[in-house]
C-alpha cells in the first residue's frame, strides 16, 4: 500500500484545513494516509478525520503570535511589541527548521504540500523517489509578487494541482516550459443529506472567516436595506475572526443585534442545521479561490447569491440557474437579486434544485479519482 503524507500548516478552522481533511478521509482505504502539521491549535483537528490516519504535529507548545504582534503595535506597546517580534522570529524559525527535518524524514511514496513555502521546501529536501505535488487553494488577484513566489516554489516539483479552470489555465501558461505538471483538481464535499433545506423562511446565512477579505461589513449594510423591506429576515453568520468586535460594533450602531446573529466557530452539525433552515446564502467575499461552502449550501438546496469579485463562484455559481453572481460589487444589485428571492419561493425552490445537481458534479468520489490518477503515476 502507497503511502502519502499531506503537509499542513495547522489542522485548524479555515478552507484549506477543510479540503485537507475531505481529501486524507477520502484516501485513506486506499493508501496510508499521514498528516504533518506545523502547529497543533486545537486538542484535536476542527474538521474530522478518519482514526486510520496519522497526525505528526512539530510544535505543541509554541502557536502563531501575529495577532499579539498586531496589537502591541497599534496600541505604541513598543516593549511588548518587541517583546512578541523576538518570540515570532523565534517560531517563524524553528517551524522552518521542523518542517524541513520532517521531509527529509519522509519516507512516502508521495507528499502533498498546501503552502507554498513548503513547496520550497518540498523541492529542495524532498527524496528523489518521492512523488511531489503542489496544491495551491488561493487566487494570485495578478500580484506580481505573489506570481512570482508561487511559481519558483512548484519548479522542483512533479505536479502542481489548481482547484479553479482559471487558475489551472493562467499557471499552465506560467510554467509551459517547466518540468512540473499542471493539473486540474476541484475541492469537493462528501456530505449529501437526505432533508433538504424547505425555503420557507426569510432565513439568510453566510459562513466564513470574520476577516475583511470576507466583506462583512458590507454584508450588514446589505442587510440592513434588506431588513427594512423583510422586517422578519434574520442574518446568521457562522464563523470567527480578527474582524469579529468590528462586525459586533456594526451590528450595534445600526440596532441590528436581534436580526444579525454571530454564531462563532461550530461543527459541521451545528453548521448544516442551520444551512437546513436557511433560504438564501450570501456571500460577499472581496476574493474566494473555491468556495466550497457554495457547495455545502448546494447540497441543502439553498440557492447562492455571491459578488463575482469572489472569484471561486463563478465556477461555481450559474448565474440565473442556480443562484445569482452581482458584477463590480454592486451592492443595489446584490439586494434587488437576494428580494427576489425572498419574494417568490416558488423561484427559490427551482434553483435549490438546480443548486443540489450542481454540488453533486462535485462529489468527493469524482475528484477522488482525479488525485488516484496522479498519485499512480510513476515518477
């Protein structure tokens, strides 16, 4: 039995980590599946993993201190500040030093890197028999520095697996002249429930990090247009951030505790009950590679209302089918589409319905295949 080890840089709460643990689950009858983490957050991994599968973390104690870092610098802390840059230099080098002992130790057939940093790594310490492959989940947004960091880091490896068409055909182009291999793998989910959302609510929901690539706090002057004309709507937001006392204060100044609820961090059962209760999904992410919780509202059959800028959906997303892409951010727009939803439930049944096909063009055991191809391949 092959044996494959996936690179992480924690096992926490985030779109990667979740991706992570839908593809070690969806391979581990197949070959040994092992997970090296850079951090341990968490007494256990957020996202649930099969117990054949075998976690590695290199630091237990020491954690990411940018937040601290952050504030001790916005509040003229100076002593402090200097205090957590010491301690992040600290880690910043020992999380290095770990995870390249770790891949040379790595005696795997084939090892999947997550970040590019580690496909530095991954390249240059890396076995000659190991089959090494990239897996890139964030959109470059042309950032020439960005580009150029990516691509350096993939050179040395074998396959390099995008999860957008577009991002698969800019990188192809990048790297036509290289030894390694673009290759197109979709994110997937594996969960396709039997009750399905009924749309009988004026129930809106969005999931995410409470970050400001998220667009939250647009998110709550959309609402709050909306609320006006649908004084029964209630916004859930799921999900926890550094944005989070921002968001709080919004809420607060515009009077909307009652409506806009935040319910943190939840498991995916908590999760998919209210995804189940909800009639609209919103998303107003300034940027989104995937979003693949585009999908999980799918499965439920809650038809998606996203800002284009994200640039995921619109892979995801048929506009007017399945739910509703709002070109250059156009907040009017997003409101006017999201009321006519709310408006007609009729309309919103036919594109849950559409919504539910469309995850199911996504299923884990599609894209399984996909990797089994590339992880077979002789090196």
């Amino acid at each position: 039995m092959k044996k494959i080890t996936i690179l992480a840089l924690h096992l926490g709460y985030g779109g990667i980590e979740n991706c992570i643990s839908n593809l070690a689950n969806s391979l581990v009858d197949d070959y040994e599946v092992n997970i090296i983490s850079t951090y341990k957050l968490y007494e256990k991994p957020v996202f649930k993993l099969n117990d054949k599968i075998k976690i590695k973390y290199l630091m237990t104690d020491l954690k990411p201190n940018k937040q601290e870092l952050k504030q001790s610098l916005k509040k003229l802390k100076l002593i402090t500040f200097f205090k957590e840059l010491k301690k992040s230099l600290k880690i910043l080098k020992l999380k290095k030093n770990l995870m390249i002992e770790a891949i040379k130790n790595c005696d795997s057939d084939v090892i999947i890197s997550t970040r590019d940093i580690h496909n530095n790594w991954l390249s240059k310490y890396g076995r000659d028999k190991t089959l090494k492959i990239g897996w890139e989940h964030n959109h470059h947004h042309n950032n020439k520095r960005y580009i150029n960091k990516v691509t350096k880091s993939v050179l040395g490896l074998d396959y390099f697996v995008l999860v957008s068409k577009d991002l698969t055909k800019f990188y192809s182009e990048k790297l036509k002249d290289k030894k390694v291999k673009c290759v197109y793998i979709p994110n997937s989910i594996n969960f396709f429930p039997q009750e399905k959302a009924k749309l009988e609510t004026e129930n809106l929901i969005s999931i995410g990090r409470l970050s400001h690539e998220k667009g939250y706090l647009d998110l709550i002057d959309i609402f709050k247009e909306l609320h006006q004309k649908y004084p029964d709507s209630k916004l859930n937001i799921i999900g926890d951030g550094p944005d989070r006392k921002k968001i709080e204060k919004k809420i607060r100044d515009n009077k909307l505790e009652d409506y806009i609820i935040l319910h943190g961090f939840q498991e995916k059962e908590y999760i998919n009950k209210y995804l189940e209760k909800s009639s609209v999904y919103i998303m107003t992410s300034y940027t989104e590679s995937f979003g693949l919780v585009l999908l999980e509202a799918f499965a439920y059959g809650v038809p998606c209302v996203a800002y284009s800028s994200a640039e995921g959906a619109n892979e995801i997303i048929s506009d007017n089918w399945d739910g509703y892409l709002i070109k250059d951010r156009d907040k009017n727009k997003m409101i006017k589409r999201i009321c006519e939803l709310l408006s007609n439930r009729n309309r919103r049944l036919i594109m849950g319905a559409n919504g539910i096909k469309k995850a199911q063009e996504f299923n884990t055991q599609k894209t399984k295949q996909k990797w089994i191809e590339i992880i077979n391949r002789k090196k």
